[in-house]
C-alpha cells in the first residue's frame, strides 16, 4: 500500500491567542474579585467573581454549537489504522483504561498521516490493541486528529482490517488532546496576572482604604466631637465609617443618624448600597457613580426606630443576658431589607423589617 505524509491541518493561531487572552482574563479578573469581595465584604462583587466564569463558559459553548452541529450532521469517515505504540495513561483502579494510542491512519482517499490520542479501553480489551495490529478508526471530516478507534467495525471493514498491512508513515504527530503552544500558554498567563492586578487597582481605595478620587485633606477626618465626647470618623470615595468612644452606643437617641450626617455632610455621596451597625461602630458602603446595583437614600433611613427593632430583636435572650448585636440594611434583593442579628447566652436572635422598621420576620433565638 502506497503511503505519502499529510500537511498537519492549519489552526487560527490568532483566534486561539485572543481566545486563550480572554480566557486568562476571566480566570484572573474572577479570582480577584472573588478575594477582594470577600475582604471587603462586598456580596454585589463577590457574587460577580462567581457570576462572569459561568456566563464566559457559556458563551463559548454557545460560540461553538453550531460547528458542533455541523460536524454531528456530517457523518464521520472511517478509516484503517495502524498501531504504533500502546501506552496506558491511567485509570488503573477502574475496569476502563485510559490508553495513549500513536498510529498511523490511512485514508482511502487522503495521504496518510500520524495522530496520537487517547481513549479509554476497558481491561478485557487490551490485548486487542498490540503494537503493529491494525484496526479501524472514525474522525470528523477536517478534524483528522479526533481519531476514534470503532471497538464494533462493519463485517467489510472488518475484513479489510483483518487483510490489511500498514507500514508506519513518516512525518510529524497530529495530536487530539489539541496541546497548547507555549506561546498561547504565556498570553493566558499574562492576561490572567494583568487582570488581577486591574481588580486591585480600580478597588484599592476599599482594600487600603485610600481615597484615590478626590486627594484633599477633608476626605479624611481622623477626630470629630460627638455628643459631648470623642469618637472617630473615617471617610474615603468609597465608604465611611465612625468609630464612638468608650460610654458611646448608637441606641443613644439621636446618635445614629448625626453619624450618618457627619459621613455625608462633606460629601455628595447620599445614595448607599449598605449599612451596617454595631454598639460603637457604624459603616457605610456609597453606591459608585454610575452604579446599577439598587441603592438607597441615606437620609431615609428611621434611625430613630433602630434601638427598639435591635430590644425587640433580643427580647427572646432575657433580660440579664449579656449581648451584641448588628443592624444591617440593604436593596440587594429590590426592595429596602432592615436585618437585626442579637447574640447573647441564650444564642442568636434576628428579627427583619421593612424599610419603614415595620417588623416582617422574626426568628427567636434556639
């Protein structure tokens, strides 16, 4: 049988350089946020470090449906194949193997070429495949490296199999598993690592909490005076927190919401995407200019009603048990949530309001 070598078919290096660029920049732009979302607390960005990868994954799966459709209407040609070299890859530990098949297959009406792939074969079945043995095989047409050995031939096929004598092609391996160049291989890594320095650069005014868009001096206040004693405030383009001095508590009538006015007063930034308060802490997330994410007014909030939501909220723990609690408010689901959390020795307590501190759920505390 007369054999020449095959050109081994041409790829879209450009396409899969820019393919494998997108890649590495999902991969690194997701694990960044996903890192910095949790470091700062931040659900809307935690849950888009979740969110891009799967959307990415199923674009490109819809990207490639309609060449999958193409080559399933297609039928596939079959071939004879020669054996060259027999290699168990894995899977030992099951009834299948997976073997590293190198031969070489003859067209009918194509030259000959060399492919490597691998294909799990079941135990039983190994001695099937020798070194030298020649068997039939299936591939796409214009995919000639996705060989298939077929383990049920057709009785012709079968019989030209069993009267065939192949001798090894020269020229290169065509390989299956669609190995990456080194080069595509650098482009993900770098898009990868340039990404997840892009995510901590655009949020490192949350991360080190630095005020990178005004740069004035009044965008940090480290002291202001609060009824009477000293508490500490905090601002940046981002967030905002006050820290109250020893004595201090936000259930103290009034002292809530003039903390709320001494974090916006030198600001424009009075639509927020979280509050959250604790005994002698407030913080507060603004919504970023140009943000999607629902907000709220920071003014609107019934500051006034907090200290009864957080008694009414530990009332299940008793009267003389020690507790702490947390008051926190947010849009995330659409409309305005009011979620206070009371531990003491009894356990943990919530209640939920709405945004007019109207009480819609109430869990004791177990």
């Amino acid at each position: 049988m007369a054999i020449t070598t095959v050109v081994p078919p041409t790829r879209n290096t450009l396409f899969t350089l820019v393919r494998g660029a997108m890649t590495g920049g999902v991969i690194g732009a997701s694990l960044a946020a996903l890192v910095v979302g949790a470091v700062i607390r931040s659900v809307p960005l935690f849950v888009t470090g979740l969110g891009v990868p799967a959307v990415y994954a199923l674009l490109v799966f819809l990207a490639g449906a309609p060449r999958r459709a193409r080559e399933a209407a297609i039928a596939p040609r079959t071939a004879l194949a020669m054996t060259e070299s027999v290699e168990a890859a894995g899977g030992e530990a099951t009834s299948d193997v997976a073997v590293r098949f190198v031969s070489t297959v003859v067209p009918d009406e194509a030259p000959a070429y060399r492919v490597a792939f691998t294909q799990h074969v079941h135990l039983a079945d190994l001695p099937d495949y020798r070194v030298g043995g020649v068997v039939v095989v299936q591939y796409p047409p214009g995919r000639p490296w996705r060989v298939r050995i077929v383990k049920r031939p057709t009785p012709e096929w079968e019989e030209r199999a069993a009267g065939a004598r192949i001798d090894p092609a020269p020229g290169p391996i065509l390989t299956s598993e669609n190995l990456e160049s080194s080069a595509v291989g650098f482009v993900r890594l770098l898009a990868m690592l340039l990404a997840a320095a892009g995510v901590f650069l655009l949020l490192r005014a949350d991360l080190f909490n630095e005020d990178i868009s005004a740069g004035s001096p009044s965008s940090t206040r480290p002291s202001v005076s609060t009824s009477g004693s000293s508490s500490t405030t905090v601002v940046t383009s981002a967030s905002g927190t006050v820290t109250l001095g020893p004595h201090q508590s936000f259930l103290d009538q009034g002292e809530l919401r003039e903390a709320v006015t001494a974090l916006t007063q030198d600001t424009d930034a009075h639509m927020g995407l979280t509050v959250v308060v604790q005994d002698r802490m407030l913080s507060v997330v603004y919504a970023p200019t140009g943000s999607q994410t629902p907000t709220f007014d920071l003014h609107s909030l019934p500051y006034e009603r907090f200290p009864a939501l957080v008694k009414e909220a530990g009332s299940s723990l008793g009267a003389e048990s020690p507790q702490t609690w947390e008051l926190t408010v947010e849009r995330l689901t659409g409309s305005l949530a009011i979620r206070v959390g009371v531990t003491g020795a009894g356990g943990t307590a919530w209640l939920e309001a709405d945004g007019d501190a109207n009480v819609v759920r109430r869990t004791p505390a177990r």
